[in-house]
C-alpha cells in the first residue's frame, strides 16, 4: 500500500472537498473557518465550490493621507444560503455593511466579514461594503508614497501583485 506525501495532502483534501457532494461540502454544521489571516486550501475550495459569477463595484477615496476609504459592492451568485460565508478584508474599519439590500451589523475579525445565513440567498446575492483602511507599507497592496518637498508630489500606486484583502473586500477563492 502507497502513502500521500504529506505535502499532498491539502491539495488532496481541497479536491475532494470540491467534488463532494452538496450536503457534505456545504452542511450547515461544517466547521467554521478558523479566526485569523489565513484562508486554508480546504475554507477556499468550500467556499470556490458555494460562490460563482462574481463581480466587483470599486470605489476608492485617496486623500494622500495615511489611511483610503473605499466602498465596494460585490455580487455573486451563491449555491445555498445553509451556512455562513466570508467575505476577506484585511485590518479595516467597516463604515457600513449592507447585504441584499438589508443594513447589518458587520461580524468582522480584522481578517475577514462574515455573512449570517439568514442575510444570504439562494441565487444572486449583493453585499456593499464601505471601509477605511491603512495603506499598506510593505510591498503588498494599495501604497501612499509622497516627496517631503512637495505636497503635490504625492502619488498613489499598487505594487505589482497586491492582495486585493489589503485593497478591498473580496471573496474569490484560489483555484
């Protein structure tokens, strides 16, 4: 008999959570994903296996100073509302949160949103997110770089790869 390499095994675990059934990947009483910055191969092909036809809404605010607001709306199409679904966003503070149209109280860990069964739907759901959050300053995401010479030298930019987590919410997985 073969063993899995143990490098292996979460890509093993994330394709058969893929390929599972509906009422297995998607049970009401699957384990919640864990609370911290990370999202586990197996959370994001759970989570690629609920949400499709995923579209975003970005609007940004940059000042020059060390922080940007941003609103976006993110719709998606979501294969059943059984179970909680979370949204990224890294070390925000949520101005507002509306799903469907309905204002909620946002449940937010620093990391990442999550959206109560009872907000979601069956079908195309819309969730608007307004924020505010640092720019980041080391290499990932939304930059404030200026000129101490001149106010008017401020630029904004992105680096080459940014986490969208540090730029705006999002709930794409990795495929």
């Amino acid at each position: 008999m073969k063993t899995c390499h143990p490098r292996l095994m979460p890509l093993a675990i994330a394709t058969a959570l893929a390929f599972a059934s509906p009422s297995f990947a998607h049970a009401a009483n699957a384990p919640a994903r864990a609370e911290n910055a990370f999202l586990s191969q197996a959370d994001a092909a759970a989570r690629s296996a609920r949400v499709s036809g995923v579209d975003y809404l970005l609007d940004f605010t940059l000042t020059g100073k060390e922080t940007f607001s941003g609103t976006t709306t993110l719709t998606f199409d979501l294969k059943d509302a059984d179970s909680p679904l979370t949204v990224d966003l890294d070390k925000a503070t949520i101005k507002s949160l509306t799903v469907n149209g309905k204002t909620v109280t946002p449940r937010y860990n620093g990391w990442f949103i999550t959206l109560a069964p009872h907000d979601l739907a069956r079908g195309r759901n819309t969730v608007v997110v307004a924020y505010e959050r640092p720019h980041s300053t080391n290499g990932e995401g939304l930059h404030r770089r200026s000129t101490p010479s001149t106010a008017a030298s401020t630029r904004i930019r992105t680096s080459n790869r940014p986490p969208r987590t540090r730029c705006s919410p999002c709930s794409t997985s990795p495929t």
